[in-house]
C-alpha cells in the first residue's frame, strides 16, 4: 500500500524505517536525508535531458522520455531497494514528493513492498522543516577560549560524562582557522553539514542545555545555520582564559606531526593578516621544524582575532575562567560543577 506522509510524520513516527532517496546522483551528493539510500531514477544527464524537454516540449514527452530511461533498470531498482528494506516497508522521496517519488513508490508497490510512504513536499519540505528547527530556542553553554585550548577536548569529556554536546567541528570535518582541514576528510557541503546536525540535535532534549563550542559563522567552507548562530551569540559563554604557552605547547602536539606542505599552505593563506614578514618567518620555521616558534607567531594573530570577536558579546555573559593546564577531563569536570 502507498500513502503520502508528511515530512514531521517520516521524522518522528518513521524514523526506524529505511529511506530510498530517488534524485540524481548530484541531488544526493549535494544534501540528502542523513541515513537515506541512494537509488536514482535517472543519472545527472538523463535528468537534464527531461527537465529539457518538459520545458521545451511538453510534460507528457518528459514522462514518455523519463520512461524510455528507467525501464531498462527496473530490475536493478527492485533488486536495491529489497536490500534496502527487506521487510518490503520504505520511505521514499524525490525533490518535491511528485511524480520520481510517486513513480518510484507505484512500481514497489506492484512488486510486492506492503508499505511505501511517500513523503509530501520533498526533500524540499525536509529542507524547510530543519530551517525552521534551528529557528527555535535552545540553551546552550557556548565553551569560548583562544586558539589551543583543547575546547573540542573537553566536549568529548561533557560527552562522556553524559552532558549533551554538539561537536560542530566534527560535523564540519575542520578544526577551525587556516589550519583546521589539514589531514582530515573533505568536508560536506553547507546543505549536508545543516542535514546532519539537525540530525544531531534531534537527537537531544532542546529543553536541557547543550555545550557547544564557539565558532565564527563559517568553519572553513561550511556556514553555520543563521538561527542557530544567532543564538551562539547572545548566550552565556564559558570562556578559557589559558596562557599562551600552555596552549602553544597543546598546538605543536597537536599540528607537528600533520602534513608541512599543508602547514606551509595554510600559513600562505592568512600571510596577508599574519603579516608579510612574520608568515616569511612562520615558512621559514616550518621547515626549520621549530614548531614552537610558528605557533608563537600564529597564535599573536589569531589571539588578537578571537578577541575582537568576544569584545562584541554582551560583557555579562562572558564567564572568564582562568585555567592553569590544558586537561580535558579535569576541565570538563570542572565546567560540569560550575554550572551546577
């Protein structure tokens, strides 16, 4: 049996069923549902193909066309889609919950699946549904500090102690700064980075406090969601107050073993804000491998930077918290009291 399925309805009372995304490849890659299966109708040129002709010819030769594509794969869509979901129940959705999805639901339905829930509006009405979530107020304890002070550290430690924590750069595949890709997988696109920390935070009591640490409204390519950035602004932040030798200390174990040439890449990029001379000096250490020295004239750069951005807060939601050492634990434990 098919049946059309709100978008809140898949979400909540669906959300242990398996998920066929039917866009092209490039829709998929592009943003999809977290936990959805790839089993594309058409391929990004057959798609283009279609679409050309609904708008140069007529809907109906698109639907003949769409048909002439598909119909050599319905094998291959069977045999996927029972992987998929072998118990014969799916969840299935295209762009807008037309006529991919409703194609794609009719031809299980003939082959013998017992559920196929469509999803009204899409993709496009997952998309709209997950802005409107990060419009809604949250309570969050935004960790603040300088460069180096082991912050994302200490929410894996809130983590472990069972505190709810939001890990933005762990969704985002970047540390922050000019440095934070190196030696780490791509990163998503904005649209899946969003996809996957509604995922994320879906999955916590919004009514309780999440940790979470502060950012800039970008990290590396990725924009944070502008709600949910807002927020970070206006709340109260804990922030790490560590002297620039225990963080420098913390950074040189941390970077000097990452690949130079994309150290080296890396202080290029900020060598204009760093300073000619000093980012000339910084490529110079780098392959000297005084480590200590490059992350001297880095953290002076990126210290000043963090600062102005705390100056804009509003002062009686900075907590300074003076912190002699750099750990994780101890500091976790340490926040989780205080906060109590």
């Amino acid at each position: 049996m098919k049946q059309t399925i709100p978008i809140e309805f898949c979400l909540t009372t669906l959300s242990d069923l398996p998920i066929i995304d039917v866009r092209s490849p490039s829709e998929y890659k592009k943003g999809h549902l977290p936990n959805a299966i790839a089993i594309s109708l058409f391929t990004d040129d057959e798609r283009a193909e279609v679409g050309t002709t609904y708008k140069q010819v007529s809907k109906e030769k698109a639907i003949e066309l769409g048909y002439q594509f598909v119909t050599p794969k319905l094998e291959y869509f069977f045999s996927q889609s029972l992987a998929v979901a072998p118990k014969k129940e799916v969840v299935v959705y295209c762009w807008r919950g037309g006529l991919r999805s409703n194609a794609f639901g009719s031809f299980l339905e003939e082959r013998g699946f017992e559920k196929i829930y469509i999803v009204e509006g899409g993709y496009k009405a997952y998309r709209n549904y997950i802005f409107r979530f990060f419009e809604k107020p949250f309570i969050l304890n935004v960790l603040g500090g300088y460069t180096g002070s082991g912050k994302t550290e200490i929410l894996h430690c809130l983590a472990e102690k069972n505190e709810q924590v939001i890990d933005l750069e762990g969704l985002a595949n970047h540390r922050g700064s000019a440095f934070g890709g190196i030696d780490l997988p791509p990163q998503p696109t904005t649209e899946q980075f969003e996809n996957n920390l509604y995922a994320e935070l879906e999955k916590l009591d919004i009514n309780k406090p999440i940790w979470i640490e502060d950012e800039s409204s970008a990290i590396g390519k990725i924009n944070l969601p502008i709600g949910l950035y807002n927020q970070m602004r206006i709340q109260y932040i804990y922030f790490l107050n560590i002297s620039q030798q225990e963080r420098a200390k913390h950074l040189v174990a941390t970077y000097a073993n990452l690949n130079a040439v994309g150290l080296s890449d890396a202080i290029g990029r900020i060598s204009k804000r760093l300073g000619y001379d000093k980012a000339k000096l910084a490529l110079q250490e780098l392959k000297n491998k005084n480590y200590e020295k490059v992350v001297e004239l880095v953290l002076e750069y990126y210290d000043k930077y963090y600062l102005r951005g705390l100056q804009k807060r509003d002062s009686s939601k900075i907590i300074e918290l003076k912190i002699a050492k750099i750990n994780p634990v101890k500091n976790a434990t340490y926040l989780i009291n205080l906060k109590r």
